[in-house]
C-alpha cells in the first residue's frame, strides 16, 4: 500500500476547502466532511452532504495516486431535500488491498465546489495472508460531554491510521441536550421530529477532528439505542420514531442498502485470510426489555439468530469477531429492565439467548472468537470459559466511550464464567487492534492524548 505522504496537507486542503463555487446567487459546498464505508476488496461505498441547493449532484473521483494522476469519476448522485442533501456513491471495479484516494464535489451545470479529500484501504482477498489494523469504539457526546471545543480524540484515531474503524452505536444522542456553554451551540435540544434528528448528526457531523478521522479511513457502522431512544425495544417503541431513526442513520453514514431488506443494519465482512466480522442489530429485533427471561426472548430475533449461526459456523478465519453494542455479561439497567445480555440477579435480560449461541460456539468447536463490545463506557478485557474446562472458549473486548461519562466498573454476570483481565473508568478510549501475518492479535486502548493505555498479545486458539 502507498505512503501516506502527502495525506494529511490533503485532509487539511479538503477541509478548510469549503469554498463556494457560485454563480447566479448559488453557493456550493461539501458541508460536513466526508466518509466512506462497509468496504469489500471490490468496492466502497462515499458519502458527503453538500449544499441546499436544489437540482446539484454529487459527483466523486478515485485514484491510486494521491495526485489524481489516473482519477476516474463515478456517476453524479443527485443531492435532494428528502434525503437531506446528502449522497452516497458506490465505487466498484476495485483493486483489493490497495490504497485509493478520492475528492467529493457538489456540482449544478458547470458549477462545482472546491473538493473535498478522503482515503481508504480496500480489503485484501478472502485467502490472502496479509496485516490489518482496526479501531473500534462508541458513545460520543452522552451526558452532555459534547464538543468542548472538539472531539479532540479523533485527531488521534485519523492519526493511527487503521485500516478502517467500527463504530459501535451512540453515533448521537439524540435524548439528550448539550449545553452551551460547556459545549458548542447546537445541540442544546432533545429530538423529536425528522429535523431535530438530522440537526443533532449535523452538530457531530461539523466537529473538524472527527471530520478528519472519516477522511482518513473508512467506517463500518451500527447503532445502538440513543439513535432512536435510550434503552429502546424495537418491538415495543413508538414506529414513528424507530423510522426516523433509521433513516437518519442511513442518510448521514455510509451503510450498504440490502436490497432484499432496506431496513436490515446487520451484516458481515471479510478482512483477508484473519479476520472476519459479524455486525449485529442488537435493537431493531429485540423482545421488550421488561419482559422476563425465557424461550420465546429475544435480542436478535429468529432470522438475524440464524444468519449468525451459519456464517460462525462456515467461516474459515482465524480470528471471528462478533460485534455486538452492548456487554455480555455486564447487567446492565437491572432488575427493572435488563438492557444488555446477561440477567445479573434479576429475571429479565437475554440471557437465554447469549447460552444459546455460547454453546452453539463450544459445539461446533468454533475457535478464536472475539466478542467487540461497547455501550457501558468503560473499556474491558475478559476472558470466558462457559463449560469450566479451564481453556478460554471466547473473548469480549469492550471500548468507549469516545467522549461520554464513565460508567461504573460492576460485578460480572457469573453465567458464562468471566475473568476480567483488565478494565478501566477512567479514560475516554478507542481500542485498536493489530492482527500479524502469524496470525498473532495485538489489542491497545488509546486515551484522548493519545497515549497506549494498555497493550497484550494474543494468539489464535
């Protein structure tokens, strides 16, 4: 893959290049950044909202050289109210494992804006044995923790450059309001309407650090609750604001459409011949919280449970990775209503669930599996051993949050028999993990000024 040379001073042009090409009163310009997402060895997916101006398009130009020297273009996207102006491009035809570079304009006739610059990395092939870097984390601006003035940690994601960064749920928190002062005007509101939803991602959207952080790499995305409401059910709350929050989320991140379920967040990636990794909707599908524990619960519902289970069990890498938002063996919210996995002391939770597919895991002798986690704003370590046989069957590495209050570091669900082998209040946090040509798993957390917070290595088991 190329040096990075020259990526940076790009970044910088891109975003202090908001310069408005005009003409007859018309101003355009790319307003909040850029991103791309859920990238294959073949394609990526560009996203960028641009000016309200009606009747522009998106057009987006990619290349293997950071001088656009070979650019091709792909066809313009029409930018429209409905979708809030903004567009997503799918870029196809491309080479795996290779670094491509590409600059976003919104044009109307012969009028075009000053681009705005971003890079990714495509995945290697299935088979192919090759290094990757990843980041993860969640929960940005909870509690009113919002931008004061920045999101200053994500100068230090776009600088590590990773390969690509899951973000796992609370992209907003769409509940609750951000103060000014502490914070920057502009989120001083809980949302209600299409509007107010869209208006809380913009005041995220604008930060210039995470702005930075999505031009230097891609994104794979997936909410969690305050997308919608805390602690939400999506069987049981108002259909009305479920929509909104769905097509908030599609609009203003670069998540692929399922054709055959334009509502369906969950889905799976490949990452060459170590790692692959199992994106769950632990929302949409789930039974009410309050509901006790038992057969007919549910977090994922039938058909996302199923899915699961066949590709755990038909992959072939080395290290499988299901990303789940919320903990497993934190009870979260209990006795009331359970929000996370386990039960703790109380009757409900999903419990029942979780064994289901832990012993599906030990079965099926399904090894290196590692469980990403976020929700709880705290960064955990923990190893599991659900049959007592003293071999680790699993692990859940849990990041978060990136700028949020900590929560407290509780006693472990005892269910599936946790050792924690490492946990933290008392940073905001990304986890970044390294997995070698061996096949060896290097896991860090990364605090808000940049420094490694903890590091270990695993092996492959």
């Amino acid at each position: 893959m190329k040096a990075l040379t020259r990526l940076s001073l790009l970044v910088l042009i891109g975003l202090v290049g908001l310069s408005l090409g005009s003409g007859a009163g018309v101003q355009l310009g790319i307003t909040h950044g850029v991103a791309s997402g859920d990238v294959t060895p073949t394609s990526a997916l560009v996203w960028a909202r641009g000016s309200e101006v009606a009747g522009s398009a998106l057009v987006v130009e990619y290349s293997t050289d950071e001088d656009f020297s070979d650019a091709q273009r792909a066809e313009p996207v029409a930018l429209t109210a409905e979708r809030d102006f903004t567009g997503r491009v799918m870029l196809t035809g491309l080479k795996p494992a290779t670094r491509y570079y590409y600059r976003v304009r919104q044009i109307l006739g012969a009028q075009q804006s000053a681009p705005v610059v971003g890079t990714f990395v495509t995945a290697p092939e299935v088979n192919a044995v090759s290094e990757v870097k990843f980041a993860w984390s969640a929960d940005l601006g909870g509690q009113g923790q919002c931008r004061r003035p920045e999101y200053f940690i994500f100068n230090h994601l776009a600088q590590a450059q990773p390969d690509f960064f899951l973000f796992l749920g609370d992209t907003v928190y769409n509940d609750e309001r951000c103060p000014s002062p502490p914070n920057l005007p502009g989120s001083d509101f809980i949302a209600h309407t299409l509007e107010e939803y869209r208006a809380k991602q913009k005041y995220q959207f604008a930060d210039k650090p995470y702005q930075r952080a999505r031009a230097a790499t891609s994104l794979y995305v997936i909410w969690d609750d305050h997308e919608v409401i805390n602690n939400f059910s999506g069987t049981t709350v108002d259909p009305k604001r479920l929509a909104i929050g769905l097509q908030v989320l599609f609009e203003y991140f670069p998540i692929t459409v399922n054709p055959q379920d334009p509502k369906r967040l969950y889905r799976a990636f490949r990452w060459g011949k170590h790692a692959e990794f199992f994106i769950l909707d632990t929302r949409q599908y789930r039974s009410d919280n309050k509901l006790p524990d038992g057969p007919n619960k549910t977090m994922l519902g039938a058909e996302q449970l199923a899915w699961l289970r066949e590709r755990l069990k038909n992959s072939d890498a080395t290290w499988k990775f299901i990303v789940s938002t919320v903990k497993l063996s934190f009870p979260s919210d209990c006795p009331e209503a359970c929000d996370s996995w386990a039960n703790g002391e109380s009757a409900t939770g999903f419990e029942r669930e979780l064994r289901e597919i832990s012993d599906f895991i030990l079965q099926n002798k399904i090894k290196s599996v590692v469980w990403l986690t976020g929700d709880e704003h705290i960064v955990d370590v923990i190893q599991y051993d659900p049959n007592r046989d003293r071999a680790v069957d699993f692990y859940e590495f849990t990041a978060g949050p990136l700028s949020a209050l900590t929560s407290y570091m509780g006693q472990l669900d005892e269910t599936l028999n946790p050792m924690r082998l490492y946990g933290s209040n008392q940073y905001w946090n990304f986890g970044q993990i390294a997995i070698f040509e061996d096949g060896r798993l290097i896991l860090e957390y990364v605090d808000t000024g940049g420094e490694v917070q903890f590091r270990r290595e695993f092996r492959p088991f």
